[in-house]
C-alpha cells in the first residue's frame, strides 16, 4: 500500500496502491469471491466500498482501531487479532465497536482465544 513512498523503481504514485486495489476487490467480485483488506488504515475511507471485510493485526496496541468504524457502519465484519493475553476490557471496547476479537500468542499456534 504504501510502495510509492519507497524507492521501488517503479514511479509509483499515491493512488496507485488504491486503483490496484480497488481492481484487486472487483476482480474478486467478479468470481463470487469475498475480499478483505488488511492491516492497512490509511486508505480505509477510499477502499471500504470495494472490501467485504476487514482484517488487523494489534490496532488496539497501534491506537488505530477507529479507522476501522468505516466497515461497522457499512455492516462488514471487522476482524481483530490482538498477540497478547486475554483482556476482557479490550474484549468491551471491541464489542462496543462491532469489532470481533481474538488473543493469539506470538508464536501462532493454537487457535486462539476470541472474546466470549
């Protein structure tokens, strides 16, 4: 998402990311498939109409769980994965939210443990 602000070789642009992804999601649609966007805010506002979904790794410890309020409203499913122990007041605010929450160890295995 945000190659163009890198020496790629590529001279990319800002909007770049955004017209790769928007095809990205209707190349999907067209296959009956759901898309998700994930781990990305900034371009949430100009990307929520194309994505069914959204996926974020630790929002709630980047403070960046409020961009993501654009699919809630929209009634798509935001799915949050936190790596951390269980905390039943992160589990209110993600219920608050909308959002759906799960603790995952860092080592990823195991499943998990979403909020109850």
């Amino acid at each position: 998402m945000d190659g163009y602000s890198n020496a790629n070789g590529l001279q990319l642009n800002a909007t770049d990311p955004l017209d790769f992804n928007r095809w990205l999601a209707r190349e999907a649609h067209n296959r009956d498939l759901s898309v998700g966007l994930k781990n990305t805010v900034e371009p949430l506002p100009q990307l929520v109409d194309s994505f069914d979904f959204a996926v974020n790794e630790s929002c709630y410890a980047y403070k960046e769980c409020d961009g993501y309020r654009l699919f809630h409203q929209q009634g798509k499913p935001v799915l949050i994965a936190e790596y951390r122990a269980y905390n039943s007041t992160m589990c209110d605010k993600a219920v608050t939210s909308g959002y759906r929450l799960k603790f995952c160890k860092r080592s990823l295995k195991g499943v998990g443990t979403p909020c109850k």
